[in-house]
C-alpha cells in the first residue's frame, strides 16, 4: 500500500491515575471499533484493481512487485476490462503518488499542456464517459466533464468532440499537489448524482443532465508520472488470474478519448 513518509514520534508515557487510567482504555476500545469499522467499509466495499484486471487502451501501467500500478507514459488510459454493463451506481477511488512531470510532454488537442489524473466513470467507449480529473498544473482544481457523442465509439469517429465541463452544485479547490505526496481521489455516481472526494474532504457536488450510458470504470493520466492503486466498488467481478488478451474490440489500444 501506499504510505505517506510520516516519521513517528515515540511519546513520553506518564503515570496515569486510575480513573484516567480507565478512560484511556474506553476511549481504546471506541477507537479499535471505529477502526473495524473503517477497515470494513474500505475492505470488502472497495476492491483493489490488480493489474490484470485492466483493459490499457492508451500508454502503458506497468505492475510493481507489491501490486500498485506505476506510469511513466505522458498519457495513459484504463478501463476495467471485465467489469459487467450494468446501469449500477458506481463508487470509484485512486490513492496515488505523484513523482513530478513526465519525461516527455504530450500536449492535448486544444494545445494546453496540462498535468492531471483522473478517474473514468461508464466508460462505454472512446466517445461517450465522464472525467473526474484532479487538475495538478497549470492549475490546482477538480474538474468534471462528459463526453456525450450518440452513435459513435471510437476515437477515429468522435476525435476531441462532445466534452461538456459540468457545473457544480459545490466546488472546493483542493490543495495543490506537489511531488512525492500520496493523495486520494474518490468518486461516487449514485443515479445522476456525481460526489467527488479529495484526501478524505468532499470538493465538488453536482448533478449530470442525465444517466450516462453503462460502462466500466477506470482511469486516466496526462503528463504526470505515477505510482497508485485503483479502487472500485460495483458491478465488478473478480479475475483471480491473468487472463489471455481479451477479444478484439474489446481492448484495443486508442490514440485518446
């Protein structure tokens, strides 16, 4: 798992009286509760994506020895590959380390070299998802888009068209980013209804125009090397081995979405 870095501190134990004594011990146990009950909700709730277990359509994710995904491509796109294509409400999470720019720059189709990660929520295709992106340069900001092309599905067909930038019913500016630092992206689509949250604190709040099509969930990264995990929760079926190359079509690398 992703750690931190923090270094601890080894506190100096006084004697404690015996009423003192056992409060220390109630307030102990009310915290080894709400650590079960936090290890529950992020355990069996949330599943770790293995990296077998994806569909890399643009760049390249690479597997370290303890499971995390690390990218080193200026741009990557991720699916779940055997995610089943349902119309469920899907709740989706990234914990990632951002190492600082990539080697080489990759600008996107408007010109701006922007720096971001992201998760990608009923990713049908190419051409029709929504984009939960954390933007890390030039500007520090969540940013939540869909990409709505009816009748088309692939980059070849739909190119950059169709993004529409939501507006929020409530927006908070997360901290910047900078290199080295672990950070948490999580996203929960419940109907229309988008919550976004940074680090443990929701940042935006809003509402789609309407249900997006099915489609698993993922990720994406522009410009930016990283170390990170991928969560989801949903109609996700475990692959517990590799498989072999899924059939064509449906896994085929892209120029973009």
């Amino acid at each position: 798992m992703l750690k931190s870095g923090k270094v601890g501190i080894t506190p100096v134990r006084a004697r404690r009286s015996p009423a003192r004594r056992y409060a220390w011990v109630i307030a102990a146990i009310v915290g080894c509760a709400l650590g079960s009950f936090s290890e529950v909700v992020a355990g069996p709730f949330m599943q770790r994506i293995a990296h077998h277990e994806l569909c890399v359509t643009n760049g390249a994710v690479s597997a370290l020895r303890d499971g995390q995904l690390a990218i080193d491509t200026p741009s990557s796109r991720a699916v779940i590959r055997n995610a089943a294509e349902t119309n469920s409400d899907q709740v989706a999470e990234i914990k990632f380390r951002y190492l600082g720019p990539s080697r080489t720059n990759k600008p996107l189709a408007s010109g701006e070299l922007r720096r971001q990660i992201g998760l990608k929520l009923r990713a049908a295709d190419s051409c029709n998802l929504v984009y939960v992106m954390w933007r890390i340069a030039p500007e520090a900001r969540i940013v939540v888009s869909v990409k709505s092309n009816a009748g088309l599905h692939s980059h070849a067909q739909c190119g950059v068209h169709g993004y529409e930038t939501l507006q929020p019913q409530m927006h908070v500016a997360p901290a910047p980013i900078q290199p080295g630092e672990v950070r948490t992206l999580h996203a929960e689509l419940r109907g229309a209804a988008l919550t976004v949250v940074a680090d443990g604190k929701v940042v935006w709040q809003g509402v789609l125009a309407e249900k997006p099509p099915s489609g698993p969930m993922g990720f994406r990264t522009d410009n930016g090397r990283f170390v990170l995990e991928h969560f989801a929760a949903g109609p996700v079926t475990r692959l517990h081995q590799p498989q072999a190359a899924p059939a064509p079509g449906r896994c085929a690398m892209s120029a973009g979405d």
